[in-house]
C-alpha cells in the first residue's frame, strides 16, 4: 500500500482482525453483485469505500423516481440512466482507486458462470427468483460463496451460503425451486427504505469478512429482521440432503 491508502485505509490497518494483511485482500478482492438497487446501493458503496479492489456491478434496469426513495446509488440528476451507469459514477466519486465493471444486462444462467468464475465473491442483491437460483447454481459449481439478502416491506433477511464448505446449504435448501412460487415485489407492496440499507450493508459486511478471513462468517444461519420492533432473529439452517442442487455434492 502507498502511503494514501494508508492514510484512507487507517481505519481498517488499526483493527488486529483486518490490519494490513486484511486490507490488502480487499484491494486485490474482485465483488460481484448482482443487483444495483435498494440493496446493492449500500452493500456497493460501503464495498467500495472499504477498498475492494474490483467491483463487477449487474442491473438491466434504468434509474426511475421511484427508486430515490431507497436506492441511495443513485441521484435525481442521474434519472434514466443505466442503474449500473449511475453506481459506476457513485463508487468513483466515493472511491476512484475502485474499478468498476458496469453490466447493463440480466444474466441467464449461462451467462452468469463467467463473471462468477471471475469473482471471490458474489452478493445477491437482486428481487427474483429466477435470478437468485440461476446464481445459486453457479456458485455451487464454482465454489464461490454467495451473500444472500432481501428486503419487502418491513422484513428483512440475510445469510451465506458457502459453496466452499461441503457441509454449507444452498439457496435451494431453505426456497426450493417452484414454478408456482408467489413472487411478492416492492413495486407492489412496498418497502420501509432504512431496511434495505440496513440488509445492504450487513451483506458488504459479510462479504468483507469472507475476503478478509476475519470474524465468523453468516454460513449455516439465517438473520431475519423485523424492522417494525426493530428484532433480529437467528434461524440455523441444515443442509437439505435430497436438495437438487447441492445434495449430491
């Protein structure tokens, strides 16, 4: 590290968990995340001001008004940008040593497997299903170990899954994979915009913790957050041994 990141790192190099070793993960550390809204804004942002040296940042979609409530990436200036558009320009500005890889598409599953190759870590911070178990599914190949959050109305959650750990579950063994599954958006019912900072940032803190090796990571268990009473809950979760995706590995 020069001696400006040590200066902008300081923070991180006085912790004994992280020091200079750790910080120096982080800046050689490459983040996916898939999803540049209400939670990928905050798990991004704190990513990037943290040093993560590449971020791969992926959304299809384009800055709306109704976004600002929440998706705090992006600006009122910025309304019809790309969303990965406007986060390349927030990360910049919070941390121009970051390289950002904007990715303006939704990725099926085939697509999906080479900027998962290419990754330490994947967080999931996008709103469906179809997306949260084609990414699922990668990761287990590639054995890269995923931060799952979601956020609707006041309910929040978040956990690991650790594809590196043969013992760990899988998304498919706490939501098993149903055509017939009810897909509950925001846009529909809504969601308190504290909470998804609050899951956002707690996932930049999970993946950080994996890339550092400090602290214990979330793997095997599930953080349920009712924001209304303000109550975090802590649900182990087993590994389902019939699971379609994991359980014959």
């Amino acid at each position: 590290m020069n001696d400006e990141q040590l200066l902008r790192y300081s923070r991180h190099l006085l912790l004994d968990e992280i020091g200079v070793e750790g910080q120096e993960r982080l800046l050689a550390a490459h983040a996916l995340i898939i999803g540049a809204g209400g939670l990928g804004s905050p798990a991004a942002l704190y990513l990037a001001s943290a040093g993560v040296g590449k971020i791969t940042l992926v959304d299809n979609d384009q800055v709306d008004r109704t976004n600002l409530q929440r998706q705090i990436l992006h600006t009122e200036a910025r309304i019809g940008w790309d969303k990965v558009a406007s986060g390349q320009q927030a990360l910049s500005e919070i941390n121009p040593e970051v390289l950002v890889v904007p990715v303006a598409a939704r990725l099926d599953a085939e697509s999906l497997q080479e900027y998962v190759a290419a990754a330490d870590v994947v967080l999931d911070c996008c709103d469906n299903f179809a997306t949260r178990h084609a990414l699922n599914r990668v990761c287990r190949k590639y054995k890269k170990p995923l931060v799952s959050g979601a956020a609707l109305r006041f309910d929040g959650q978040i956990t690991v899954f650790d594809a590196r750990d043969d013992d760990s579950p899988c998304y498919h063994c706490l939501f098993p994979e149903n055509d017939s599954a009810e897909e509950l958006r925001c846009a529909t019912l809504g969601v308190f915009a504290p909470l998804t900072g609050m899951i956002g940032a707690a996932q930049a803190a999970e993946a950080i913790k994996l890339i550092t090796g400090c602290g214990e990571p979330l793997s095997g268990r599930l953080l349920l957050l009712d924001a209304l009473r303000m109550e975090w809950r802590s649900v182990r979760l087993k590994k389902d041994p019939e699971c379609a995706v994991c359980g014959m590995l």
